[in-house]
C-alpha cells in the first residue's frame, strides 16, 4: 500500500470536509458519455427511413401523374365521340329537312306502291 504525503485515514462514522478546494482551478471539459464510452449513434434506422418516404413520395407522385394523363385521355375520347355525335346530328337534321317536303314525301310514297289520290269529291252541302 502506498502512503502519501498529507494522506490521512478518513472516519467512516463521522463524514469531513475536504480541504482541498471544491473548484478546480481549470474548468473541466464536459464529454456526453456515449462519446466517452466511442459509442456512436446508430443512423442506419434513420437513413432508411428516409428511403422509404423519398419512395413513397416518388410513388404518390407518379401515381397522380397517371391519374392526370388517363383523365386527359378520357377527355380526349370523349371530345372526338362528341363530334362524331354532332355530325350524325347534322346529317339527321338535313335527311329530315330533306324528306319533310310534299315532292320528297310524294316520292316516296310511289316508290312504296302507293298511287296518287284523284281530286277529292265533294258531298253535299
């Protein structure tokens, strides 16, 4: 065992000041102790986690883009089936002009077998 000078057995009933004084005369440095311990943070959950939500993100957003490009083709189909529509209309409408006048009628009618009506008699008055 070794003595050192001023060393004195302390009491261990009766706790005594130090003498020494509490202050160090050099501020300590202050060290987190999981870097005491070369203990490093674990930052693989973190950049996975990251990972993760950039795809997740790329995927929403790529899911959105879909949806844009199928609805823009649905407009587009649906433009072209309304034309097509509107020019069936138009050619309806000129076939009824058409055949709705007496010469087209009358014709139809002889083509059909029908024979013209003799001038109407008249019956008493």
């Amino acid at each position: 065992m070794a003595v050192y000078s001023g060393a004195r057995p302390r009491s261990s009933f009766l706790p005594q000041r130090s003498r020494v004084a509490d202050a160090p005369t050099l501020p300590r440095r202050r060290v987190r102790g999981a870097i005491r311990a070369r203990r490093q943070t674990n930052r693989l959950p973190i950049i996975l986690g990251g990972i993760v939500l950039t795809f997740l993100l790329a995927f929403f957003s790529l899911a959105q883009t879909v949806r844009v490009s199928a609805t823009g083709y649905d407009l587009q189909r649906l433009a072209a089936e309304r034309d097509t529509l509107l020019v069936q209309k138009h050619e309806l409408m000129t076939d009824l002009n058409r055949l709705g006048q007496e010469p087209a009628v009358r014709k139809l009618a002889i083509d059909a077998g029908l024979s013209q009506l003799s001038t109407p008699i008249v019956v008493g008055r």
